[in-house]
C-alpha cells in the first residue's frame, strides 16, 4: 500500500504552487502519461485561481515508432481544454560515456532554456518516486553533496525557473486523481524495458528494498530534502563569490576562477555547468584540466573535451562550446538574391532595402590565409588575421566567420568591418549588410565586435 500524508489534489497543488517565485506564464512539460496529465488537468482546473497564463509544451525526442501518435493525442487534450500548445523536435544522440536517457533530459532542458520568456516557469511533473530513483542512481555515480540532493524543487534557468510541485506526491495519488475524472493516458512502451537504469530500479530492485525497509521511497526522498539544504547553501554560497559572471552560458573569466582556491576552482566549474544544463565533466578530467590552466602562460590554449563538449582557453577566458567542430562557413558564389546561406553554424547573410541586382564577382567564404582588407580607399589595408586578434575572436572561430569577396578581393569581415568598395556600393543603393550567425559563440562575437570602433 502507498504510504500517504494526503490525497492529490487542486487545493494541494495550489499550496504547493504558492510556495514558488510568482512567475509571469506557467509552461508544463505534457508528454501525455499519467504524471504530466495529472499535473496539466489539475493547472487547467486552477486556471481562473492562477495568475499567470497557463500553456503546455510537448517534446518528442524521436525515440518512439510512435512519437506522432503521442504528440497527435496531446494536441488534442489540450485543445478540448483550450490550452495553449506548443510542440518540438529534438535530435537526441548518446555519447560514448553517456546515456541515451541522460542526453534526452540534457536535449530537453535546453530546449527549455530557449523557450522560457522572462520569469516563466517550466513545471514538471516529477513525483516521490522519481525522487528516489534519482537519489539512488547518483549514489551508484558517486555524486557528491548536489547528487544525493536528488532533483531540486525549483531553481534558476535562463530567463525564469523549472519547479517541481509534485515531489513528495507518489504516482499512484497521480493515477488516483485521474480515475475519478476518467482521463485516460499514454503509456510509453519503454518503461518495461529493463536495459534503462530507471526500469531496472522500478521494476525489480525497489520492491526488494520495499519488502526489506518498507517506505524506502519516502526514507529516499528525506535524504533527498536534507542533502538539499547543503547543496542549496553551497550553491548560494558560490554564485555570491563568483558574482553574475557565472551566468554567461559562453564565457567563464579566468582571473576570476583562479581567484579560488583549487577546491574551490573545481566547485566553481561544476555550478557553471550545471547552470547551464551542461553534463558533468568527469572529475579526473576536470582536474588535469584544472592543473593545465594553473601552470600555463597567457598564449597557451589548453583544452578538455568530454562527450560532445569542449571547454577552451583564450587569453583570459575559458569557453564552452557545444559540438566537437564548429562547421565553417560555406565556399559559395553570389549571384542573385537578397541572402545567401552560409551553413549550419555560420547562417546567413542577408541585405536589407529594395531589391537589387548582385554585382558580379561576389563570393563567400572563410578566411583565406594573407588576405587582407581595406576599409578606406586612401587608407591602408590590414591582415584578416589582425582584426580576429583584435576582435579577440577566438582561433577555433575564425572558420565559423565569413567574408564576402569581390573579384577575389575581401570586401566584408562578417557585417563589422567593411572594404571601401563595398561601402560605396551599399551607400549608392540605400542598402545595409547583415550577418546573422545561428551558433551562439559566433553571435557572441558579432555582437561584440559590432561595438568596437573599426579603422
């Protein structure tokens, strides 16, 4: 039998809601089994107590025959409900030392992050149970102090927070609270599937633990709340030290983290990550890579990679990057349009005003070596080179960048630094020339190099 204080309902997740920051807009994570049905039936029964728009999101990890399906039944849920619905798909592939389970959540919650508006909320329909099977995989992990905390009932994401009402809800009251309205849910069909570390536990070593200690879950998820108030101080404690710097999700300062002690170093780097919903650089790693930035000069480019990241060092500063490789920016001729593509990573460019023709002679692509680029027609030209110097753009980047030619002769660095002959060509047609890069560290470097003054 369950162990219960109460039963589910919309008054107690209406307390349980009260105690979270007062967000502007409530999204709900709606895969449409038991748990996340429950949660969005019981916010649309709140929705004239609730002040807050109240909108569900569906993510479909691709992972499913019948993905389709699922999203196809949700859409309808919510229409019968008049919800506001929203649905995305993810590209979720496993690293060599990570789970397809694990990439999923990491796929997931940066989806997340970009969806949020200002003070939004992502509610989740984590439960008791959910709790303890978390705590008791980070404890076969090794976790430290933040894994044994087990899953946070609320805390920062990008522009608002992701919270967690239901945790010490079990999965039956959420079976319950559905039954006495007739809803029916999905059942996915890989919850049996014991080759998922979650399965095996559900399945076959938590009734052992129940016969054995009965209420494990319950014992589980106080673990979970007390290890959480040492994390939450601990975590508190670092972001007052580090200052808002820990919140770019490019850019780490390095005087900044070598200000620390080296167990400190190592506790700084694990919160940046984690606040960013980068998956946990191994220690050995983050160690060795510790000890390379201590020991190296200014010009050294010390790296470590885990999975599909990278963490760099340029000058004086550590950057994160998602994907092994950038892709650089594609080889192509100009001849007719307002944009041109430039790949995956690098965009497009586009040019703004009334249509015109393409001079001839109009290629793009990245930098070629000595190349170099004259702003003035009286002026004198300057290597590439030296203006990615004094950008400060990183090397790894530079490919990402493109330049535009003409006849051969660069014209355009990305939509900062523009040839005369260009210039003179933009300003007799009325038009202007826009980079639109889509990899966030090459629009880290767009932006910032745009508010330099360029001679």
């Amino acid at each position: 039998m369950v162990e219960r204080r109460f039963r589910f309902s919309g008054e107690s997740l209406l307390d349980r809601l009260g105690r979270l920051p007062p967000p502007g807009g409530y999204w709900v994570g709606f895969s449409g089994g038991a748990d996340s049905t429950a949660l969005l039936q019981a916010m649309w029964e709140l929705r004239e107590r609730i002040d807050a728009p109240l909108r569900a999101v569906h993510f479909d990890h691709g992972l499913q025959q019948d993905s389709k399906d699922w999203q196809a039944r949700c859409r309808a849920f919510c229409e019968e409900r008049d919800i506001p619905y929203h649905s995305e798909r993810l590209d979720v592939r496993s690293g060599n030392r990570r789970s397809l389970e694990e990439e999923a959540r990491n796929c997931r919650y940066r989806a997340v992050a970009e969806l949020l508006g200002e003070r939004e909320m992502y509610l989740t329909a984590h439960h008791a149970e959910d709790q303890a099977e978390t705590l008791f995989l980070n404890l076969m992990r090794g976790s430290g102090i933040e894994g044994l905390a087990g899953i946070p009932v609320v805390r920062r994401l990008a522009r608002g927070w992701v919270a967690r009402p239901l945790l010490d809800v079990h999965r039956a009251e959420l079976e319950s609270f559905l039954d006495d309205r007739q809803i029916e849910w999905l059942e996915d069909p890989s919850n049996t599937d014991l080759a998922f570390d979650r399965n095996f536990l559900r399945h076959e070593l938590f009734p052992l633990l129940e016969e054995r200690w009965p209420g494990v879950s319950r014992r589980l998820a106080r673990t979970a709340r007390n290890a959480r108030v040492g994390a939450s101080a601990l975590a508190r404690f670092i972001e007052d030290r580090a200052g808002q710097w820990l919140r770019d999700p490019l850019r780490l300062p390095l005087d900044k983290l070598l200000d620390f002690d080296e167990g400190m170093q190592t506790l700084v780097l694990r919160q940046w990550l984690r606040q960013h919903e980068v998956p946990a650089l191994p220690e050995a790693r983050m160690g060795e890579f510790l000890q390379q930035i201590a020991s190296s000069d200014h010009d050294s480019q010390p790296a470590v990679r885990w999975d599909d990241w990278s963490i760099r060092r340029y000058r004086n500063a550590l950057w994160l990057h998602h994907g092994l490789l950038l892709s650089g920016c594609a080889k192509k001729h100009w001849t007719d349009g307002m944009a041109i593509d430039l790949g995956t990573d690098s965009g497009r460019y586009v040019l703004h005003g009334c249509e015109t023709a393409i001079p001839p002679g109009w290629r793009v692509a990245p930098r070629e070596k000595g190349m170099r680029l004259r702003p003035h027609a009286k002026g004198h030209s300057r290597k590439i080179k030296h203006y990615f110097q004094s950008g400060g753009v990183p090397p790894w980047l530079r490919l990402g960048i493109p330049l535009l030619y003409w006849d051969d002769e660069p014209v355009a660095l990305g939509d900062w630094v523009l040839g005369h002959r260009l210039q003179d060509w933009l300003g007799g047609n009325a038009l202007t020339l826009e980079w639109q890069p889509v990899d966030p560290a090459l629009r880290f470097i767009r932006d910032r190099c745009k508010q330099q003054e360029w001679t």
